[in-house]
C-alpha cells in the first residue's frame, strides 16, 4: 500500500429538504484495503458511496471539504466525466442484484456493454472476458450463463453476476453496497470468501458497507462506525473489535451472540430504541438519548478523541474508560 489514500473524503454532507442524510463525515480508504463502513439502516451508508459514485438523487444537496479519487477532485468533475470513471476506475456492487440487472437483455449482453463502453473493441472480445470473469467468481457453464436472462438464475448466482460485471474493466475501488442482503447464510459465506479472495489477488481498494460486525471481523482491514449519518468511531479492525470505545460500537457488539457466553433463555443484547432524525444544524451527540452514559454535556459539542495512533472517536468519555469500568 502507499501512502496516499485512493479516496479521501473530508466533511461530507448530504441534506435532503430539513434531514441531514450524511452530517459532516470523513472516510479514507488506502490502496488495497477493505475498509467497512458500519451502521445501523438509515445511519447514512448507502448515500455516502453514492456520493462517492456521483449517484445521488436530484433532491440531494451534497458539500465536502474534499472528495477525490487517486488525488482528482471529484466534486468538480462533470456528469461525462463522472460517467466515464464509473465502471472503469470505480465500480459498485448494489444492494439487490435483481433490481439492479434489467430483466430485459441477457446477462452476457449487460456485461458486454460495461466493457464496450470503457474499453472499446469487438463484441466478441467482450463475451470472451465475461465468460472469463464468470468463471472467475466460479459459475459453472459460464458460456451457457451469458444467453440466460436474471430471472433465470437465483440469488446467489446474480450476485456473482453483479460482481464479475464490477470486474469488468479492472477497477481500482470496488464499492460494495451490502452485497449478501436477502441471501441465505451459506451463500453469504461464499459470497465474503469470493470477495475476500479477488480483493487479495486483484489488490482491489473495497469499501464494504454492512450492518452486520460478523462480516466485518471476518474481511475488514479498517472499520469507520456510522450513526445519524455521522462517523462516530474509526479504527482498525483489530483495534476496533478489541478496544471499542464509543457506547454505541460497544451495543453494537454486544448484539453479536457469542457462543459459549450467552446463556440459553436470556434475552440477547440490544441497543434500546431507534436512530433519531436530526437536522443539518443539530448540535451534540445523537445517540445520547440511548446512551446509557449520557450526560448534560453530551447536548453541547461532541470532542473527538483518539484511542491509539490511528483509533479515532467521538465522545466526551475519557480514553481509558473502558479499563475503569472493567476494574
């Protein structure tokens, strides 16, 4: 990896109408890493990779202080320029493989346009690197798979399509927007691996975004916590899952049933109730009215702190908290 990120991005915000989507975030993610973004649903994930991606809606209002790709500005990048490093340098898996895919051409005939489009060349010379990319993410009988339409193939057979499509052209960021949703478990599994293993290989930079903290410790080099549409913790993963430091990265753990720890009939761990809707001027920390550490302070500015060299939080809880409550 050098030392450069690939993406930087610096006080992202995004409003829509009074609600403030995404409140003032940064994310940066290294050459060849898999950074996960982490959150609740309607924390602000999805819209910040389609901010990234230059995707968002017209109702949106979107300011950074720095949103750039391999040292370009994308903010100041018009839409045929955007158009022309989407689906080349940066890709993106989307939530459901059977929305995203039009049911109305072949799988062989979408995959082909991508490389078309950005590569140029024959149609042949398209095909043959579909069906190469097909057996990369290990569908049997690729060659018959490129005539067939999505509806004829599950759930976990699209999402390796949606996946060998983002491959098409080598991309240097790979934007994974929650890509196991609505599979079952094993297929989640190999779906992680697949992903995990052509990030290894092809040293792709991949930002990963889930809700769920068991894919994280299982693919994540680097982890940023997203509440209200705010980054409230950034660690790596080793960091993160051995010291958290935010009350709400620490619910979020202890969400996670840990076999041999849970006692049978008990409840499992929750965060009590639900993500507040905050505007784009709200003041304080917005997980203070389910925190069970709050205090009056916690309405007033939230200071960031550091738990390490590269462990970053926001919270008024002192560094060394976690050791206090455990002694």
């Amino acid at each position: 990896m050098t030392d450069a990120p690939l993406l930087k991005v610096r006080e992202l915000r995004i409003t829509f109408g009074g609600l403030g989507a995404v409140r003032g975030s940064d994310v940066e993610i290294m050459r060849g890493e898999t950074h996960c973004l982490v959150g609740e649903s309607g924390c602000g994930k999805s819209v910040t990779a389609l901010a990234v991606m230059g995707l968002l809606p017209r109702n949106a209002k979107c300011t950074s202080d720095e949103l750039s790709f391999d040292g370009q500005d994308l903010r100041g990048m018009r839409e045929r320029e955007l158009s022309a490093l989407r689906g080349d340098r940066i890709a993106m898996i989307f939530q459901e493989p059977m929305t995203s895919l039009n049911p109305a051409y072949t799988v062989g005939s979408q995959m082909a346009e991508v490389y078309t489009r950005h590569r140029g060349g024959a149609r042949r010379a398209a095909l043959e690197r579909a069906e190469a990319l097909l057996a990369k993410v290990r569908i049997t009988s690729p060659g018959m798979r490129l005539g067939q339409y999505p509806h004829q193939l599950s759930g976990g057979l699209r999402q390796r399509v949606m996946i060998a499509m983002a491959l098409m052209c080598d991309p240097e960021l790979l934007v994974a927007d929650e890509p196991t949703t609505a599979l079952d478990v094993t297929v989640q599994a190999q779906i992680l691996s697949l992903i995990a293993e052509l990030q290894a290989e092809l040293k792709l930079s991949v930002l990963l975004i889930t809700h769920d903290l068991g894919i994280v410790a299982r693919v994540g080099h680097r982890v940023s916590v997203m509440y209200a549409g705010r980054v409230v913790e950034s660690a790596s993963a080793e960091s993160l899952f051995a010291r958290p430091m935010h009350p709400y990265t620490r619910g979020l753990l202890s969400c996670i049933p840990v076999p041999g720890k849970v006692v049978r009939g008990q409840p499992l761990g929750a965060i009590p109730g639900v993500v507040p809707r905050v505007g784009p001027d709200f003041v304080g920390c917005a997980f203070r009215d389910r925190c069970q550490y709050a205090i009056a302070d916690c309405a007033r500015v939230v200071p960031a702190q550091d738990a390490g060299p590269d462990h970053h939080y926001a919270c008024r809880l002192a560094p060394d908290w976690t050791a206090s409550e455990a002694a």
